[in-house]
C-alpha cells in the first residue's frame, strides 16, 4: 500500500483510455502529481487529484494488466442559499427531497471479487474497506448478483462516531453505518426512488426520503428543513425524480452554527475555511425570512459565541500546556489492519498516535489522536505574541 512514482506504461496507457485522454497528457498530469498511482494490497489504482475533461476530482481507475474499471468521481453538489428562489427556478416539476446526511462520501465498487471502498478524494480507505466488509459485505455481493459490478458504482455516507474522518452523532447509527444516495450505472444515477426499491430488495439501508414535493411548494420544503433543524440534523438535498436536473443542497442552521463551533476549537484549520460560508448562509437565511431586530440579535449572539467560546478555550489550554488534538476510537480486526491504517495515514501526511488498544468481541478497538495544526501555531503565537496572519 503506497505511492508508485514511476508508473509502468500499461498502467498509463489503460488510464488515457479509460479517461478518454492522449498518453502523453496522462504522462504529464501524472509528473505533476494530478494523476497520481497507488496500490492497495494487490490492487493498483490512478487517482484524480482535481478535475480533468469532465471527470470530477477524486475519480479512479483501478487497473489489472488486462481491463481496467473508471470509478466515476462524485460530483460536487450545488448549494441553495435562498430555496425560495431555486427550488421553482432549477427544478423542472417535482423534487425528491432526501436527508443529507454528516459522515464522509464512500464509494464502494466491486473489482476482482473485492469489495473497495474509495474516499471522495479518491483513496482507497483501508480501514473504510474493512469495516464495511463486515457490516454489508454479504448483501452488496447479493446486490451485485442482480446489477453488473463492472459498471455500477454504489455512493453513499459513513456515519458514525467511530470513524477517522467526520464524526456527528446519529441515534439511528452511533458506530459506524453506510447509507446508500446513489447507485450510478456508468456515469448516470438511477431515480431516487428505483434506488431505494433495490437497495430495500438486498436489506441495504439508505438515505430517508423525506418528501416528493411539487417544486412551487417552498413552504413544505421549509417544513421539512425545520423537522430537521429541530432535531439538529444536517439538512437535505433536493433531487429530480429522473435525475433530469442536478440536485442541490440545502443545510439546517443548526449544523451551520454548530460547525462553527466544532471548527472554531482548531481555528487555523477547520474554523478558517467554515467562518465565512456558515455566514453566508445564515445571512441569506435571515433576508429570506425577513429577520427583524429581535431574531438578528439572536442569531448575532449565537453566531459570535459559537466563534470565539471555542477559540479562546483552545488558547487557554495551550497556554496550560495542553495540546490540541481530535480524539476517536476505531475498531480493527487485529494488529495488522491496524497498522495498515496507520502506515496509510502517516503516507498521506497525517499526524496520528494510537493512544491505547484494548480487545473486544469484534477485535481490537484503538484509541486515536490526530494532532492539528492549530496547537503548533498556537504555541508561536503564546512564544512570539506575534499573529501568524496579518
Ligand atoms: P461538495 O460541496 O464539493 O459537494 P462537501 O463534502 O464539502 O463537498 P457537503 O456540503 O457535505 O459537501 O455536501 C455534499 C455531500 O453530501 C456529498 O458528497 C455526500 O457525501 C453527502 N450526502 C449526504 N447525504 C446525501 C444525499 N442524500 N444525497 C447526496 N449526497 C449526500
Ligand atoms: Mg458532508
């Protein structure tokens, strides 16, 4: 499982014909680290570092010497901001409105038997593999005896709090869960609803389908969002019924103010990137819905709290000497999953120390902390007093 830096040329050439591109340009975007080679265990495989002729970043190609299989990218889903104004404008006459869920996008295909689960970034996730494996392994096998693995690909979301990735709670799913929101034949999802009936046929779980609303409908789309909202869940995405028109998503205040707050205790990473979309969104939020003084000051005092309470916490346990630190725990079969997935975060240049193991029914749970970045500019800055932007 690493990096391979000088591709061989059947590995090239299978890539330029799969992404319908000259051997040169593979060759190319390949020196410069777009198209970049990996392997598996036995499985060797190009990834997409960004997009190229129309293939969306985080698209693979897994290779064998004769044939090779395009794992289409997973599109970037376009936000609304006022659905007063998008759902009637982009819809063409009903919306399939679908939970959006909070966990991390997996793709996970058939190839020579295995069952591969790839990252949106398009990695294969050795602990993801593994893990979904024992949990469905057995119906997504049955799944493919009625669809053709070569060329249906299944996306949907890990949630869960036992994840390396992104942790929300879900009452529904508090470990670790895949939930199903599209199943691509080729390049194309099926209908939304054609999904669900096959995916229901092998016991396979998928996203809830929420509503199928008429497009003029805002008010019931606003139904929806604040059942949501009420409940702390993320929000939806909006699909047309035939996938005529892409889909688009929708998020809860809820999640936007809470993500400000998650993001803002590591606020050199996650906080910088989250501050001005979740402010966006709630600014555009307040115009949709008229604000007048009462609620903005409300919003005001929510928002600015969930900015700095956070922050300023960070700081003072870094001035105690602290350290900053996200802590989860993962479960492996044994020793040697387990130090796959490490040895495959320490390649992808991510700081990671297995704290403690303990062993239970299912294996061997690990205790983890991924070290953030934020503490080391911290400690400058408690060091210098000098800010690390101007
Ligand atoms: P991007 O904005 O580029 O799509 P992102 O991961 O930052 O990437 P999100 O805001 O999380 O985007 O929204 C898109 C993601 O939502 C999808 O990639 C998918 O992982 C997730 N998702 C959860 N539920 C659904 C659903 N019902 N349909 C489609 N995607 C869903
Ligand atoms: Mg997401």
């Amino acid at each position: 499982m690493t990096w391979i830096k000088n591709p061989e040329p059947w590995m090239v050439n299978l890539v330029a014909e799969k992404l319908g591109l000259d051997v040169e340009r593979v060759e190319t975007l390949a020196r410069h680290g777009t198209i970049r080679f990996r392997g598996y265990r036995d499985v060797v495989y190009a990834l997409l570092r960004r997009e190229i002729a129309g293939h969306p970043e985080g698209t693979v190609v897994l290779l064998e010497r004769n044939g090779a299989r395009l794992v289409p990218g997973y599109p970037p889903i376009q936000r609304m901001v006022l659905p007063t104004i998008a759902l009637p404008r982009h819809f063409i006459d009903k919306v399939v409105v679908e939970e959006k869920m909070n966990g991390y996008n997996v793709r996970l295909v058939m190839f020579h038997r295995k069952l591969l689960a790839v990252t949106r970034g398009g990695f294969i996730c050795p602990y993801t593999t593994a893990r979904l494996e024992r949990l469905i392994g057995g119906r997504v096998r049955e799944l493919f005896r009625e669809i053709d693995p070569e060329t249906y690909t299944i996306a949907g979301e890990v949630v869960g709090l036992e994840n390396p990735y992104t942790r929300y709670f879900y009452p529904e799913a508090p470990r670790f869960d895949y939930f199903v929101f599209d199943l691509f034949h080729e390049l194309k999802p099926l209908p939304p609803l054609e999904r669900n009936e096959l995916l229901e046929k092998y016991g396979l779980k998928h996203v809830r389908l929420l509503g199928v609303i008429d497009k003029n409908d805002v008010e019931m789309f606003k139904q929806i969002v604040a059942e949501l909202d009420r409940e702390g869940r993320e929000g939806v995405v909006a699909k047309d019924p035939e996938y005529r028109v892409p889909p688009l998503k929708y998020t809860t205040s809820a999640v936007n103010i809470g993500d400000v707050r998650y993001g803002m205790r590591f606020f050199m990473e996650e906080g910088r990137s989250f501050l001005f979309s979740r402010l966006l969104r709630e600014l555009f939020r307040a115009y949709e819905e008229g604000f007048g003084d009462a609620q903005l000051e409300k919003l005001a005092l929510e928002f600015g709290r969930a900015a700095t309470e956070p922050a300023l916490e960070s700081i003072r346990k870094v001035a105690m000497g602290d350290m900053l630190y996200e802590e989860f725990e993962l479960v492996f079969a044994d020793e040697v999953e387990l130090e796959e997935f490490t040895s495959y975060m320490a390649e992808l240049g991510v700081d990671i120390v297995v704290v403690s193991t303990s062993r239970e029914d299912e294996g061997l749970r690990a205790r983890m902390r991924k070290i953030k970045d934020t503490w080391i500019q911290l400690r400058k800055v408690l060091d210098t007093g000098l800010s690390p932007v101007d």
